[in-house]
C-alpha cells in the first residue's frame, strides 16, 4: 500500500511537470501572437482577462449542471480533449485574432475542468501530516517545469515555429494524461459545488476576504507578466521577462520551503512590507535599464508569490475546518471575478488616464497596502481558524 501511495505521488509530479511546460509554452505564444495583432498592452491584458472569462464561464456552466465526476477521468478527458484541440490548430492554422481569443476560451474553460479535480486528487493521495511537504515539491517542480518552457519557448517563437509550439503543447497533455490514468485510487466522484449566493453567506464571509486579498497579489502577478511585455522591447526581452518571472517565484519557493517559521511568525508584517516594496520596485520601472529590469521583474513575482502562500495556507486552514475539499470551486469563482474585473480596471486606466502602466501598479500595490491594514487592525486577517473555532 505504501508502495502504491509513492508511486502515485510521483506520477502526479510527473503530471504537473509537464502542465507546466505547456503552461509556459502556450502562455509565451499565445501572448506573442496577440500582442502582434494588437498593442502590447491591449495584447498581453486579453491574454490574462480571457483566462479568468473562461474560469467565470466554467463556473457559471457546471454550477448548474446536477452531476458528479469522476476526478480522475475528469482530468484525463479535459488534457485528453485539449491535446485534440490543439492538434486541429495545428491542421486548420488558426491563427486569427478571433480564432485566438476562442482558442484561449476552451483551452481554459478545459482547464478549469481538470483544475478542480486535480485539487481534490492531491487530498487524496497525500496524508494530511505530510502535504505540506509534497505541495512544496509540487510547486518546485511546477516552477522548474515554467522557466524550461520559457525557455523551449521563447526559442521556438523567435524562430516563428508557431506550429511546434502547439504541437509540443499538444503531446505533452497526451502524456500527462498518462501519468493521471497510471494513478491507482479509488473512483472518487465530485460535484462542481458552487453558486453566487455562496460568495456572500454570512458564513463565507471569511473565504470571501481571503479570496480578494488572494486576487489582489495574482492581479500583481499577471500585472507583472503583462508589464514584462508591454516594456520588451524585441523577442528576446520579452522571453527574458517571463523568465525572470518564473525564477521569482522559483526564489518564492525555497524562501517559503526554509524560511516558513520566520514568515509564519512576522506573516502580517511580511505582507503588508513585501506591498510597500512592490510599489516602490514598480516605481522604479520608470528609472532602470533591461538588465536591472530583470532583478525587478524577480522581485515583485518573487513577494506576490511569498505573500500568496501565506493567504493560501489561512485560507486552507480555515476550510478545512468547515468546508473541506469543496472549498476550491468557490475560491475558484471569486477569484476569477476579482482577477478579471482586477487586470481589466487597471489596464482601462492606464489608456484612459494616460498614465504608464508601472505607475498605475504603483498606486494598486498602495491601496492593497491600506486595505491589508484595515484587515489587520480589526482582526479580520489574522488567526481567524482560532477565533472561528
């Protein structure tokens, strides 16, 4: 049994080595090609909007479906039928700016899918006592998975090899479906358990606070992707972005894997000063050449992500102790509200203000620093599993 139980942590990782690859090989892409027919900044912000769109579509359409899935077949068809699609992209070359944006809707609304299921297929193959360390395993390998797609990546479209990209893409969901389908559990069936009314119970109203905070350091994280390719001047810069991107967040994960005490000691302070130095190192965008840049780009992703953790773990946390796994679908859904109303606002008032998009991070990372210590001081944020216990 214990035998079984290795093997099937190892396939999973397996999984989520090459999810990543393709992540990272369909985002740089993907995100080149739009910003080609488009602006860079109009580009790169459609590519982060649509993907919540897809999520919030996702949700809006199982919600009201009254049925259970399997969680393992789930996530082999969604990879299975996204490997397909991929493959017809290839054959029919659809590389129109419409064929792109509904490209990106299914691919996501796809993932959406298999997401959910995959979060409730890590509570079963890990052990409570040590998930903590196989999730730090999972994000090492999701984040060393990231900077190699980049790099696969920025080397094929800089060659134009669109079509090798999608059909890279296209094996490597194939292949993660085999690693899910090699996993031996037991059929476990899920409903897709979410609704509006939720988002504002009186007993969400937790998740619902820790939800928006989530959202407001991924709206800096995909605000620093977005910004690494407004400012790229050429290909290689940005590749070399998305890069220093990954490798930020790869810092994130051995600062979180060995420095976890002292981050768990000082957290509301590590949040609310990591939110100040965001803000000050978008600022300086406005001052600094490409390769100082780069140590921007690293730091920001690199306090997004630390930050992120500290949210995540409150909130798991606290549903555990009274929602259990089906706490991910409604997380899901006002994440994804946040997101997409989040990266959609700021870009509007960039083009309508005419203020640089670095500024307009500037005063978002302040504001999120005000809110973060209103949160605080009226102990909304803080050891809230023991006070609702």
């Amino acid at each position: 049994m214990e035998m079984i139980s290795q093997k099937n942590k190892i396939f999973f990782l397996f999984h989520i080595f090459a999810i990543g690859l393709t992540d990272s090989l369909l985002f740089i892409g993907i995100g080149k090609l739009l910003i080609d027919k488009l602006n860079l900044l109009i580009g790169a912000s459609l590519l982060f909007a649509l993907n919540e769109f897809s999520k919030i579509l996702f949700q809006l359409i199982f919600s009201t479906i009254d049925k259970k899935f399997s969680i393992k077949k789930s996530i082999i068809i969604s990879e299975l039928l996204q490997s397909i699609f991929l493959f017809f992209i290839v054959i029919f070359k659809f590389y129109s700016l419409t064929a792109l944006i509904a490209i990106l809707i299914i691919l996501n609304f796809l993932e959406s899918f298999f997401k959910i299921n995959e979060f409730n297929l890590i509570l079963t193959i890990s052990q409570k006592e040590d998930r903590k360390k196989y999730n730090s395993y999972i994000s090492t390998i999701n984040q060393i998975s990231r900077v190699l797609g980049f790099v696969i990546g920025g080397y094929i479209i800089f060659n134009s090899q669109y079509n090798l990209l999608f059909i890279i893409s296209s094996i490597l969901f194939f292949i993660s479906a085999i690693f899910i389908s090699l996993i031996k559990i037991e059929d476990i069936k899920l409903s897709v358990d979410t609704s509006w009314k939720k988002l504002v119970k009186r007993d969400n109203y937790y998740i619902l606070i820790f939800t928006f905070l989530i959202a407001t350091n991924t709206v800096i994280l995909s605000a620093n992707s977005i910004l690494g390719f407004k400012l790229a001047l050429n290909t290689r810069e940005i590749i070399l972005y998305q890069i220093a991107n990954a490798i930020g967040s790869s810092l994130a994960t051995l600062i979180i894997k060995y420095k976890s005490s002292l981050i768990n000691k000082n957290e509301n302070n590590s949040i609310v000063f990591g939110l100040i130095l965001q803000g000050i190192l978008f600022y300086l965008f406005n001052f600094v050449n490409e390769d100082k840049r780069i140590l921007l780009f690293i730091s920001i992703s690199m306090i997004s992500f630390i930050n992120l953790s500290i949210y995540n773990t409150k909130l798991q946390d606290y549903a555990e102790t009274k929602f259990g796994s089906k706490i991910y679908s409604l997380r899901q859904l006002s994440k994804s509200l946040f997101n997409f109303f989040g990266i959609s606002i700021l870009t509007y008032f960039t083009i309508q203000l005419k203020i640089d998009y670095q500024n307009i991070l500037t005063i978002f990372c302040f504001l999120t620093v005000i809110a973060n210590i209103l949160f605080i001081k009226n102990n909304i944020t803080t050891y809230i599993v023991e006070s609702n216990k």
